[in-house]
C-alpha cells in the first residue's frame, strides 16, 4: 500500500475531529464558570473547523455542509463570548487607571454580559439545545469518507491556506481597515491550528506529513504571536462596540477618545 494512502491518516483525523465535537459539549457543561466554558467552546469549534477545511477537498461537499453547522453554533455563541471580551479589555484598560473610568465601564459591562448570559440560558437551559447538536454533528462526522484523506491532499491544503493569509495580509497593508484586520487575523489562526492539527496527526498515525517547507517562516508560534497581536486590535474593536449602550454620555465620549488612544497604540 502507498505511503499516501495509509488508512491512519484519515482514522487520525476522524479521531481528532471526534475529540474537538467532545471538547465542545464537555465545555458548554460547564457550569461554574460560563464564560470560561463559551471561550473553551468556541475554541474547539475553530479547532474542528480548521480540520475540516484541511479534509474539505478530499471527502467531498459534506464537509461543507457540516462547517455551515458548526459556523451556526459558533454564531450563537459570539455575542456571549464579545460581552464577556468587552469586560475582561475593560478591566485591562483599568488597571494604572487614576481616573478610575475603565473600572466603573468594566462593572456596567459586566452587568450586561451576565444579563445577557441569563436570557440565553433562559431559551436554552443549561446549553441543552446546543450540547444536542454537537451529538448530532458528531454522528454526521463520522460517516465523512476519511479514508480519501491523503498526506498529499493535506498538504495541498496547508499551502492553500498559507496563499490565503499572505493575500489577506497584503489587502490588510493596503486597506487597513478593521474588516481586512479581522479577516487577516481569522486567516492566520486558521493556519496556525491547521498546522497543529497537522502535528496532532503525525503523533497519532505516525506517518509524518511535512509542512515546514509550505509555511516556510510562519511556524505555529510565530503565528501564534501574529494572531496575539491582530487579536489586540480586534478586541479593542469589541470593547468599542459595546460601549455604545453606556448609560453616561459624558463618560462614554471620555472612554471613546480614550480607546481611539489606544487604537493608535496597537497600530503603531
């Protein structure tokens, strides 16, 4: 049997994509800290995600048809996880803070993350619904034609992958817009987890599928601190929207000219 065709490969990756479906209901269960299992949830969403665009070419349109599920429970999750972002850049923002504004917006915002995580599990208690649907879509992933996976298509679509992060940074040097930001940023975390996902499955299926030469400089760590850094940018874009229900306008005008500040830093 060929090499690229070992059947470990496609097996591994079933296996990984049935460990992120579990990590994902296992951290929707968590219920003594809420916020901390949405992050952990939406993590390992784009985790599988990742690994499925990785397999996306090999096994066919039904893959497709499980990521637009899966990008569906990610949604539902966003505005849960922005709340909790807006709070956690506030209480960033507060600390050396003498005029002790960011501490006061960050105890508002905290406010309205919780409100808001209350009325969520009032139409899903406990993330029932949610915590389903990942049984559901684990079901489904398993009857994806992993076998088709080869090392070859893998590799195909780690380079694919790292054509799309430097064209996203290239339009992100000559937009710099917040949207080009984002979108450069999701690309780059995609590649980042792709390639882990990659490492993942050497250990498991012991077939080492080589990607240092496609990503050349880019190693998981370097863009894993790229990522870092666009994510600095993006948070504060977060913090900026939910503070358009600040309740003082005075406060509020304050903090805005305080956070474009802060803008400038990070693009500097």
């Amino acid at each position: 049997m060929n090499a690229d065709t070992l059947p470990a490969t496609g097996s591994s990756l079933a296996a990984l994509a049935r460990k992120e479906c579990k990590a994902v209901a296992k951290a929707l269960a968590n219920r003594k800290d809420r916020h901390r299992g949405i992050h952990e949830a939406r993590k390992a969403l784009r985790r599988l995600r990742s690994l499925l665009a990785l397999v996306n070419d090999a096994v066919g349109h039904e893959s497709s048809k499980i990521d637009i599920a899966l990008r569906n429970q990610a949604k539902r999750l966003s505005a849960l996880r922005d709340s909790q972002v807006a709070v956690a850049m506030a209480e960033k923002l507060a600390v050396g803070d003498e005029a002790g504004e960011w501490a006061i917006a960050a105890q508002v915002l905290a406010v309205q993350r919780d409100l808001l995580l209350e009325t969520e599990l009032g139409k899903d208690p406990n993330f029932a619904r949610r915590i389903a649907a990942m049984a559901d879509i684990a079901i489904v992933l398993d009857k994806l034609r992993w076998k088709r996976v080869t090392q070859k298509s893998l590799q195909q679509s780690i380079k694919q992958s790292h054509r799309r992060v430097n064209k996203s940074e290239r339009e992100a040097a000559e937009q710099g817009t917040p949207a080009s930001l984002h979108r450069w940023r999701r690309r780059v975390r995609r590649l980042r987890l792709q390639l882990e996902a990659v490492h993942a499955l050497n250990r498991l299926s012991g077939v080492a599928i080589q990607t240092s030469e496609v990503h050349k400089s880019k190693s998981t760590k370097a863009l894993a601190r790229l990522a870092d850094q666009l994510g600095w940018r993006q948070d504060i874009q977060v913090l900026r929207a939910a503070l358009k229900t600040f309740p003082n306008a005075d406060m509020l005008a304050n903090l805005r000219k305080r956070l474009r500040l802060e803008t400038k830093l990070a693009n500097c």
